[in-house]
C-alpha cells in the first residue's frame, strides 16, 4: 500500500540514474574546501549558531558518484559527498548519521550559489534524481551550482527497509478496502505488521526522519556550502518541506520555488480528501477527453474495480492484478497528460480480462523492476510521513467518513478512505503535529507554482500555503494545464517566469496566470 498524496511525479517518471558514493576528490584548486563566508567555529567549538563546529566546519569530500546495485553511476560533472548531521537535533553534540549530497558546478561565470532541490515524495531520493532532471534546468545550472540529497531514512542516507521482497509481494494480496470484518482485521494487522518492521529496520532513527529534522538538514547544508541564504526548489512533498524551512529560518530565505503545492491547512484525512478530489478531477478531464461522459465513465471503472476486487485479473506474468494494484495503475498515467494513451490501452485490456497491462503501470509506481526487486521508496514515504501526522483515525472514524469520501470520488474515495486509518495504524512512533507550520513572517518573497489540473497536489492548495505563509510572502503563479507539477512541462510561461526569480530576483505578480 502506498499513498499517492506525497509521491512527486517528478521522481516517478524520471530514470532514477544515480548511486553517490564517497572517495577522494575529482579536482583540484577549491574542491571539497569550505568557502570563505562557511560560518567560522567560535573558541568554544561552537559555530555562531549553537552548532558543534565540527558539523558547521566540515569540509565535503567531493568524489566520482559511485554506481549502486540499481542505477549506473551519473558521469559527466557530477560528484557526490557525504554530510555528517545529528540524529537528534535536540542534541546537536551526540550521534550523527551520513546524508548523501550530488552537485554539478555553475557552468557559467556568474555564479549565484547552490540551488538545492526536493523532487518529492517523501522518500524521494535526489541524488538519483538530480542528473535526470537537470536537463530541463540548463539555464539555472548556468549561474547556479545543481544541488541534492537523499534525506535522512532515505536510500544513500541510512535508508530504511521495512519489508523484504517478498513479504511485499506476499502482501499484495490484502484487501485495503475490506468488505468484512476478517478482511478488516488483516487490512489493520498488515499496517501493524509494516511499522514493526520499519522499526525494527530503522532502530533510533524512526523517530528522527520528520520533515523538521530534514529542513534542519538543509539549514546545515546551506551553511557548509558556504551560502548566506538558502535558494530552493521544491516539487509536491517539498513543498511542504520548503514552508517549514522557511518557518524554521525565515531570515535565511533566499529565492524558494514551491511547484505542486501540498494543502499545509490539511490534516491527514483532509489530505486523503483533498487527494480524491484531484485524481477524480484528473479522470473526469481525461474521460472527457475521450468524448466520454464522466459520471459514466467513472462508474464503468467503479464496476470493474469492484469485480477485480471478487476475482482479481489473470497477467502474463502469471501474478493475480488486485483491486489495489488496478487502481494504482490507474493513478499513475493521471500525473502526466502524456500518459494518458497508456491509460486507454490498459483499461480497455482489463474490461477484456487481461490485467497485464494495469499490473506494468503499477510496478512503475510502486518501483518493482522485472527481477521482483522493490525500491525502498514507499518505505521512506511511510515512516516519515507518520512520525509527521499525528492524527490517527479509527476503524469506526473511517466508517463513517467512507460516505463522504465515496461522494467525492467514486473510483478513488472508498480506497483513500480505508488509507486514511490504514496508513499509520499501530505505528510504534508517535505523530509530530496535525498541519504543518510554515509561517514565515517577513521571509522573502516565495514563488508558489500551481497546476489548475494537477491530481496529487489540487491546485487550491497554492492558495492555503500563501494564506499560512503570510501577508506578502507567498506570490502565485497559475498554470491551467493537466499533470503534477508544472515547471518543465512545455510552458514557456511558467519556466520563464520561473526562471526570472531564480535568475535576476524578479517577483511576478502574485496571481499571474499561464494558459
């Protein structure tokens, strides 16, 4: 079970190239050193900002990135290095774990600083991201050095597995939407069995993976690169951590770009709601695309998935299409427009008997190649989203809200519904908060980037995050196209716009619109 709220289009659809690995530097003259504005260490060894200098005064070993057992190694001008940052930031001076960096220098002579990137999730890992998305960045990688990393809990950074292969092949077969009460009882008890597992995986560090431990990890990366303020660019997921960045050091904003705005307003089941109204909205403007009524449309995919749910899907691969893995092929093609035809193609071999076609798209999801190996993506996403929620729904919460979500969505409310109580049930660690804080009183403009058409992240949460940052913080910017994310995605618009705050500071009006 993974939840599509969080996950960024971003990294789904990006070739996930890169492994980093430490080792010696790959050049000379100010590789790997400290610039000369790194915050100096007091006589006490404590930077002027509380922290041990040996955090603030490291020096980055950057290095060749190393090939891992699932991407090639990136090549080109990339390097990796690896940071030390606390494990528990309440105790800056104790234990500290290794975050994995990647960064391509500023190619041309006008350098601004480091521009450090989030592609979403959470759980998303930016150092196999980076390198496939910085062709869509050539002029910001003109003037800025490319920067990312894999957060702590995250792949290169202490990654955390909760499950093995198999078990999660095993557990396909659960029904996360239960009809009857022993259905029920295994839906709760395989949540329950997850988050044992996670811990067991994790140890200490399950309760240090928050969103606010990681905007605390940025806050050091910005002072060993030696910027005086951070520049940012955060897709779905980080846009939530770039707002609590900025709620932590609004002095320290520099130029953030939060593209696919998460609802910081919401509480996990406003988000599952949130979410069913923007995948529905997402499925209605394609089935209209196909000259399709929507009502209609929807409800024929309704049927179908309750009669996969009865008897799931024969595929050529000899596994069983699930009512769950059906709906999640279904949710990919709908971050992308471009993906639409594939969504055709696989629902029209479904209502014919053949699951094949679903099953592909939703191992592309879930990040299981052909050998039956998993990515430990949703993993991430899972452990630190429940040390961030601390709402906890019931069984008997959820039923009553399942009529609501169902008039939401008829395909997708039953399913985020029963996710809603499942996601986090039993989770051995307990929640941070119920909404995210991210006001940033007198920070600098932050450019907020919505998609009119985006399902994971509607676009009425643009709208809330600049609400909660506060009065002359958050600008808009409005794309009406369909999709997650909107920067890079054909309009020359918003990446010009984009592009002029990044590159010269210049704020747009707040609430321009790209058609």
């Amino acid at each position: 079970m993974s939840r599509f709220v969080r996950w960024s289009a971003a990294v789904a659809a990006a070739v996930l190239v890169s492994g980093c690995g430490g080792g010696s530097s790959g050049g000379g003259g100010e590789e790997g050193k400290a610039r000369s504005d790194t915050p100096s260490a007091s006589p006490t060894g404590t930077s002027a900002a509380g922290l041990p200098s040996a955090l603030t005064s490291q020096r980055l070993d950057w290095g060749h990135c190393k090939a891992t057992e699932d991407s090639p190694a990136p090549g080109g001008d990339w390097q990796c290095a690896t940071l030390r940052v606390p494990l528990d930031w309440s105790r800056p001076e104790g234990d500290t774990i290794g975050l994995a960096l990647i960064r391509a220098r500023a190619g041309g002579g006008d350098r601004i600083g480091s521009l450090l990137f989030n592609f979403g999730g959470p759980g998303g890992s930016g150092v196999s991201t980076m390198p496939a998305f910085a062709p869509t960045m050539s002029a910001l990688h003109e003037r800025y050095d490319l920067v990312s990393w894999d957060p702590r809990g995250v792949a290169a950074s202490e990654g955390i597995r909760c499950r093995s292969d198999k078990d999660i092949q095993t557990a396909e077969v659960v029904d996360v939407t239960p009809d009857t009460p022993a259905e029920e009882q295994t839906y709760f008890q395989d949540a329950t069995d997850f988050g044992n597992g996670c811990e067991r995986a994790a140890g200490k560090l399950m309760a240090h993976v928050s969103t606010t431990d990681t905007a605390r990890d940025m806050d050091l990366i910005r002072q060993v690169l030696g910027d005086a303020k951070t520049h940012y660019f955060g897709f779905s997921y980080g846009t939530e951590l770039g707002g609590v960045y900025a709620h932590l050091f609004p002095q320290r904003v520099g130029r953030l770009v939060l593209d696919a705005v998460v609802d910081p307003s919401a509480d996990s089941v406003g988000h599952a709601e949130n979410q069913a109204r923007g995948f529905q909205r997402a499925l209605d403007d394609y089935l209209k695309s196909r000259g399709q009524d929507p009502k209609q449309g929807s409800r024929k995919i309704a049927n179908m998935l309750k009669r996969i749910d009865a008897r799931p899907l024969s595929t050529s691969s000899g596994r069983k299409l699930t009512q769950t893995l059906a709906i999640t092929g279904i949710v990919l093609p709908l971050y992308s427009e471009s993906r639409w035809p594939e969504l055709t193609s696989a629902l029209a071999a479904a209502e014919r008997g053949d699951g094949s076609e679903l099953l592909s798209l939703a191992d592309a999801y879930n990040d299981r190649d052909s050998s039956g190996h998993y990515g430990t993506t949703t993993h991430a996403q899972r452990v630190i989203s429940c040390l961030d929620d601390k709402e906890r729904p019931t069984l008997q919460d959820t039923k009553k809200l399942l009529p609501e979500f169902e008039k939401i969505s008829p395909v997708f409310g039953d399913f985020l519904g029963w996710d809603a109580a499942g996601w986090c049930h039993g989770w051995p660690v307990a929640g941070q908060y119920e909404t995210p804080e991210v006001s940033a009183p007198r920070a600098a403009p932050i450019l907020l980037v919505g998609n009119t058409g985006d399902p994971a992240t509607p676009y009425e949460g643009t709208r809330r995050m600049a609400d909660e940052l506060g009065r002359g913080v958050g600008v808009e910017l409005t794309w009406k196209g369909e999709g997650h994310v909107a920067y890079g995605r054909g309009s020359d618009c918003v990446d010009s716009t984009v592009d002029a705050y990044l590159l010269n500071g210049t704020v747009p009006k707040d609430g321009k619109v790209c058609s």
